[in-house]
C-alpha cells in the first residue's frame, strides 16, 4: 500500500519506519525542517518501560485540591472554562476511580512490554546493531517509607525477569548518584530499574530515518504542512500539502496535539488536551548521574545525554506565557538546590516548554477514524517516546502487511 503518515515526531519516525518495514511505501509529511521539533524536541528522554502508573488515579483524586490551588510544587492545574478542558477534566475524573485506574494501568502495561519488545526487533535489523543509549538504567527516589512503599507497587517486577527492579536504601541510591549523599535532603529509599534506558530524540529519530528497512527506506519531505484529505468514493485517495499532492491508500495521522486542528471535518474531536511541561539542558560534569533520576517529590526526571544533563518535568495547564517562563525558571533552580554538582548550572540552560497530548485515560489514540483509511496514532501523553514503537506496530496490525 502507498501510505502517508503525518508529522515526524517520536510517533511519526517510528510509525513511518515500521510500516516501511512491513513492506508498505510510506512518504512522511512533516512542516518543520526535520524531525522531532513539537513535543518531541527536548523531553525527558526516558525509555520508562517499568514505571507506566497513568496519571488518573485515586491517589491524584485525592491530591487534586493542591493541584488545582497550585500548592504542589510540580503539578499546577490552572483553571479554564474553555469546554474542552471541561469535557476532559470530568472524564479524566471518571478514569480517576479505581476500576478504570486498574483497566488503563493494565493497558499501559501491555503497550510498555509491546514497545520494549518492538524496540528489541528494530534495533536487531539496524545495520551494526545499535540505537545508541547514553543512559543506562533508571532510579526512582522516594523521601519517605510511604512514598517508597507506593512506588514498589506502582512498578513493574514483572514475572518474566525482564524488568531487572530493585528496591535500594538511601545509601545505595547515594553509590548510583552521588550527589545525594552530599545534601542534607532526606532520602528514605528507590527503585531501580537496570533495563530501562534513555536516549536524545533526535539521535533516535535521525538513526531510524537514515536506517535501510530491508532495504528501504521511507519517503521523508520535510518543510510541508499538510493541509487536508483528498477523497474518493468517500475513501482516502491523496494527502494534499501546502505544495505537493502524493496519492495514497492511507493516512496515519500522528500529530501530537495538533491532531484535532489538522484533521476538522474528518474526525470525531478526540480528547486531548495539552499538559505543559519544561525541561532544561546543560553541559554534563564528571558527577553527572550515568543512570537516569526520577525525583517523584519535585515531579521531573534528570537523564544523561553524553555530553549534557536534561532535566524535564513538571505538568502544568492553563497558564499564562509569563507564568510559563517563571515555571521553567523554577525547574532550573529547584534541580540546582536538590541536585547540585550533576551539570554546570552556569552554562546557557536552553530552556525548552512542551505541551503533553494527553487523553484522560492516559493511553494513546490509535484505531481507524470515521473516514475510512484515516487512522489516528495520538495522545500519548507524558509517555510518547516509551509508547511509540508499541504504537507503531499496532499501526501495523491495523493496516496489515503489504
Ligand atoms: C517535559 C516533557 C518531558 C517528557 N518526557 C518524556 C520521557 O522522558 N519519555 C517519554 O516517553 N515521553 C516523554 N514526554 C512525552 C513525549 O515527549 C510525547 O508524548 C511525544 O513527544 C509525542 O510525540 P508525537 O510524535 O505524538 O508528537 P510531536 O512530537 O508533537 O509530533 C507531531 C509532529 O506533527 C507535526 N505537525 C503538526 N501539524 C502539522 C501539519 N499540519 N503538517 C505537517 N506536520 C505537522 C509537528 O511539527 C510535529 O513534528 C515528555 C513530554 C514533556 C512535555
């Protein structure tokens, strides 16, 4: 089949890179001048197969006050009459009940170990072998007993043995960074995962673009903004951009939170609604961490890049520009106080705000739209760069094989 898939984030490359692998003849669109520029650009850069709790949950029920009051140093919920903030809001407290916070956990869950194991495949056919990681291994901080006791049973000791997780006192997770044992912060214990990993998006986007997929390779035009769907029979024919015209039997849209905007009038409005977070990106010094942090107290993820240190987190919406910098600015100097001696703080932080595709359930879009041969690929949330070769490959299965 002749299949166009739209935007080159995480989710387009690897949704392009997949079907080519299945044999189809893939052209991807994307209006930026290469790929991973949305929310892709600077994010965490975590491959978080072992931690996937969704973010509805009874536990966030019952913090929802602080957040909405903005007493919560990472979350702040600011508030919006706008009705698709409302709408998502009374769904996303719906997904909050412990029924449907077990079903959307399972199903995150499912789509991790998918995406790990799709990972695993892709990287075994990329000539010499390798998807470079810089980041090995992942630990979770927790400040008190309950918060660690909290942690062990949201994460995932699988029974396989391929989640390699263990539970750390404070003086082991001092021996994987340093640094915490040279603050006068209280730390009660972590987890550690050994298996997960990180990696810069742009690194893994460029390998998998410039990859041979038996052979082949995806058709990519950058600096085209794709305007609207040609029809035929009622059916996708072609996808018409802002200066080109390429005819197609499918369309997988995999554009982030710009999904509803570019697709009017040939989808159902779907809900996701942006979540904005930060990150920060500075030059690396020998105390920086080799495994990737999550500090769950202050809500962002430390990762190391090689030569940088990426700090990212918080999950905010509905704030003004203003308040948006002085957040990122927050990022920086709670990270400089908490962890000190891990990056120069000095050096130019490359300030960077990205907005989560997030669907109330917490796990991505993807199934065919009411326009036949259209198919959605989005809303992946805090969880894009983890879930998108999961995601890819149920692409695959809906579309079949060439
Ligand atoms: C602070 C922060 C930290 C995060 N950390 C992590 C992490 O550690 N691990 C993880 O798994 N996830 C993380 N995420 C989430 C992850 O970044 C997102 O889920 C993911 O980037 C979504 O990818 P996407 O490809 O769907 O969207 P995007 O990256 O936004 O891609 C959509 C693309 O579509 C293009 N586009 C839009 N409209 C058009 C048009 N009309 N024509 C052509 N192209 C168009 C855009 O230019 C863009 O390139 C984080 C997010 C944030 C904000």
């Amino acid at each position: 089949m002749k299949i166009c898939v739209l935007g080159a984030g995480v989710v387009g490359v690897t949704t392009a890179y997949m079907l080519t692998r299945a044999g189809h003849d893939v052209v991807l669109i994307e209006q930026a001048s290469g790929p991973a520029t949305g929310t892709s650009k600077a994010n965490g850069a975590q491959l978080s197969y072992s931690y996937v709790e969704p973010f509805a949950s009874p536990a966030t029920a019952r913090k929802l006050t602080n957040y909405l009051l903005g007493t919560d140093p990472g979350i702040k919920l600011g508030l919006s009459l706008k009705p698709s903030y409302l709408a998502w809001g009374v769904r996303f407290l719906r997904n909050c009940r412990r029924a449907e916070y077990e079903k959307n956990f399972q199903n995150r869950e499912a789509l991790a170990e998918l995406s790990r194991s799709s990972l695993d495949e892709i990287e075994a056919e990329i000539p010499n072998g390798a998807i470079p990681r810089t980041g090995k291994g992942k630990l979770v901080i927790a400040e008190d007993e309950k918060t660690l006791n909290g942690l062990i049973a949201s994460a995932r000791f699988s029974p396989d043995g391929l989640n390699e997780l263990q539970v750390l006192n404070k003086l082991e997770c001092a021996e994987l960074a340093p640094t915490l044992g040279r603050t006068d912060r209280e730390i009660f214990g972590g987890v550690y995962c050994e298996t997960d990993e990180a990696l810069d998006t742009q690194i893994y986007c460029s390998t998998l673009l410039s990859a041979n997929v038996r052979n082949r390779k995806p058709v990519v035009k950058y600096d085209e903004r794709f305007e609207t769907i040609e029809l035929t029979d009622g059916r996708v024919s072609a996808v018409l951009t802002h200066e080109n015209s390429y005819p197609c039997d499918a369309v997988i849209a995999c554009l982030g939170g710009e999904t509803n905007k570019a697709l009017n009038g040939f989808i159902k409005p779907l809900p996701i609604y942006p979540v904005q977070g930060y990150s920060i990106t500075l030059p690396a010094t020998a105390e920086a961490p080799v495994c990737s942090i999550t500090d769950l107290k202050h809500k962002f993820v430390i990762a190391n890049l090689g030569d940088a240190v990426r700090i990212a987190g918080f999950m905010d919406t509905n704030l003004s520009p203003q308040r948006s910098k002085a957040r990122a600015e927050e990022l920086l100097e709670t990270a400089r106080r908490l962890w000190p001696g891990i990056a120069d703080y000095n050096a130019e932080p490359n300030f960077w705000i990205g907005q989560r595709p997030m669907t109330p359930e917490g796990l991505p879009v993807i199934k065919e739209s009411r326009t036949p041969g259209l198919y959605i690929n989005a809303g992946h949330g805090s969880m894009g760069y983890t879930f998108a070769a999961g995601s890819a490959a149920r692409v695959v299965e809906l579309v079949g094989r060439a």
